[in-house]
C-alpha cells in the first residue's frame, strides 16, 4: 500500500519537547489540505507537546534559533524562537 507524508511544525513556549504549544501547522499528504492554528485564535492543537507527538508515532527534530537578546530588545517578540519539525508516514487507500 502506498504512504504519504505527514509534516507537523509545532512552535513551544521553549526548548523543551514538554513545554507547551502556541502555535502549529500540519500539512497532510494523506488528505492535501493544511490546517493552522495557535492558541490565540482559539484552535486547540493537535497534541498537548511535542513529546506527545512522539509518543503517538512522529519523528521529531528541534529547528533551535538560539539567538541572545541584543541590549534594550529583551521584551521585544517578533517571532516565535521554538519550532520542531515532525514527520509521520500513513498508509493510504489506493481508491
């Protein structure tokens, strides 16, 4: 039977795979229609953490931008610093 990739892009409150999330993305090969969300807009994401993506079967990387605060910019957010990158494999119905 033929696979078709799933990618799920969840942005967390830190770098911890435990920590919550705040925002995410998921394109589904399966179905060809992407889904976005973040917490603001009211959209509950698919998964409470990233470890419980993992614990449902995604393979996980951690995209870090670990970058120090330049002097006078500590409280300025203008995107979001924790993003891991998950990939799962379904097999499909070749109906």
């Amino acid at each position: 039977m033929p696979q078709n990739q799933q990618l799920l892009y969840l942005f967390t409150g830190n770098s911890s795979p435990e920590s919550n999330i705040v925002a995410w993305s998921l394109y589904d090969g399966v179905t060809g229609k992407p889904q976005k969300g973040c917490q603001e807009a009211g959209t509950e994401p698919p998964y409470e953490s990233v470890l419980a993506a993992m614990h449902d079967g995604w393979r996980t990387i951690q995209v870090p931008v670990l970058e120090p605060a330049r002097p006078g910019q500590e409280f300025d957010l203008d995107y979001l610093k924790f993003q891991f990158v998950l990939e799962k494999w379904e097999t499909c119905d070749e109906s």
